[in-house]
C-alpha cells in the first residue's frame, strides 16, 4: 500500500533511517548556522525532525504546536542531541493566522531569520463515507492540513526568500520549505475524502509555491513521511495499521536531507521518504525531462 509510487519509479524503499539520510554522519553539518521553524513539534514526526535538524548542527529551532507539555518534552530532546542548538517555542495553533505570524515574527526576533520552515501540522479523523461524515470534523481536515500550512507557507515565505539571497552570498543554500503531504494524496480510499483531498491539495500548492517563488530561491517539497504508527496514523481504520511500519526518523532524516540543498533540483514535486535518496539522484535527468512527480491529467495521444 505505501510503496505504490515506489514500485511505479522501480526505486529502493526504505522503512528506517540509513546513513546516506543520516543527521549525525552523512549530514553533519548540513544544518549549521541555519534557524528552522517547526509546525507540529510537539511529537511523533515533528519532535524527530526536530532532533534531526539539531544533531545536522541547527543553530537555532523555533518550535510550535497547541500543548506546552510536548514541546517542553521536544526542547529536551534539542538540547540533549545538540546542547549548542538554541531552542524556544510558542503554543500555537496553525489554523489562527495572528497566532501563526506572531510565531514567525518572534522566531524571527530571537534568531534573526528563518532558512527552514517546515509545515508539519496536521489532522486526520475517523474515516467516514461522504454521506455518513461529521461536517465540522470533516472540514477540520482542510482546516489544519491546508489553511494551516498555507498560514505557515504566507508568513515565512519573506523571511526564506531573505534566507536564501543571503545563502547566495556565501555559497550555501537557504529558502527550504517543506509540506507535508501523504500517498493518501495519490490514493482514492472509501471514507477517506477529507484527508486525501487535503494532501492532493498539498501537493499542488507546493507546485504554486515553486511556480511564484522558485525564481525568489524558495526550494519547496511536498513528502510522504512514509506510514508512521503516529498518534494521527492510528486513527486510520484498523486494516491500514500493519502497514504502519515506518520510523519517523525516516523522514525527519529525509526532510534534512532535502534542506541540504541535495535535491534542490526536484523543488515543486512530491516525494516520498520511502524512496532511496541515491536512486532518485540517478532519475534527475528523466524527472526533470517528463515533469514527474507532479499532479497531471494525463491522456493517451
């Protein structure tokens, strides 16, 4: 189920991190003197991209989520992977945009910019046929996965553009901007309406972001984060959980990787943190040549 796409580009799969996506080997390093700003850090994906970030050499991570206890718990994790990394946070609930720019802007206050901003925020209900599902809940999806990136993406988007003229300058690389999406956004599943029509959407914002802004030196993905037994991934229905097999480090190793400015050249795609980072390089030249990894109505000539 979550390698579909992977078996469509015939790449290796990956289920944990594995060193060429490595924060404390591979990509030592890659992070210093960048500031990233985290949606969703509270826990499970983002708590480790978090950490992630910190053991590349992060100078300083700005974290955001609704409860305080977890982001104590992430700040923690920081400090302990990179004691030199500098870490607040801000309760913050992304689907109110004064909360989210007064985040950025604080962020920005502290550490003098954003070079990494990355939308990891998101909400999945119980799945409901149309006909049967809660209005409030079903529209809560579109709420957090959609309007709360756009509100990230709007607010840090001036700061990134900064970010990457600067990195210009000194010959490194600035502007990441990660989204993130879901093979559900490639998959049509019964009672699944709400969130997969939310990631597909992802998707194509990610393409707009690439359209206005790539020539400003925004480098924007939008992953899979691969199936994570997180508290959000359980609410699927029960038949979905063994597929839930992947470690959230895989993607937090992935989404490092891709701010290191290594794959800069597939910016305004999906990706998938399944896929293997070398393989994927070898289909640079195809990608680019037939415009994959983007959504398209296709039709036979």
């Amino acid at each position: 189920m979550f390698s579909i796409e992977t078996q469509f580009l015939n790449l290796g799969e990956h289920h944990a991190p594995y060193s060429e996506i490595d924060p404390k080997t591979t990509l030592k390093g890659s992070a210093e003197g960048k500031t990233i700003f985290l949606s969703g850090a509270s826990q499970g994906i983002g708590q480790a991209t978090a950490v992630a970030f910190a053991q590349a050499g992060a100078q300083a991570i700005y974290l955001t989520a609704r409860t305080e206890k977890g982001l104590e718990a992430t700040k923690a994790k920081i400090t302990e992977a990179n004691p030199q990394t500098r870490c607040t946070y801000m309760v913050c609930d992304v689907t109110n945009a004064g909360q989210v720019e007064a985040a950025i802007e604080d962020c920005v206050s502290r550490f003098g910019g954003i070079d990494v901003a990355d939308a990891n925020a998101g909400y999945l209900d119980t799945w409901r046929k149309i006909g049967e599902s809660d209005i409030a809940s079903w529209w809560r999806s579109w709420e957090v996965n959609m309007k709360g990136t756009y509100h990230v993406v709007r607010y840090a988007i001036p700061h990134l553009i900064e970010s990457a003229r600067q990195h210009v300058t000194r010959k490194a690389t600035g502007g990441h901007l990660i989204l993130i999406s879901s093979i559900g956004a490639q998959l049509l599943m019964p009672g699944a309406s709400d969130y997969q029509t939310s990631k597909h959407a992802i998707n194509r914002l990610c393409e707009f972001i690439n359209l206005d802004h790539g020539d400003d030196g925004i480098k924007c993905f939008a992953i899979h984060p691969g199936g994570v037994p997180t508290t959000l991934g359980m609410n699927m229905p029960e038949a979905m959980h063994p597929f839930l097999v992947d470690k959230p480090e895989l993607a937090a190793g992935f989404i490092v990787w891709l701010c290191s400015g290594k794959a800069d050249w597939a910016k305004g795609r999906y990706l998938s943190s399944n896929w293997d980072v070398n393989e994927l390089a070898k289909m640079k030249d195809q990608i680019i040549r037939d415009d994959l990894l983007v959504n398209r109505l296709r039709t036979k000539g």
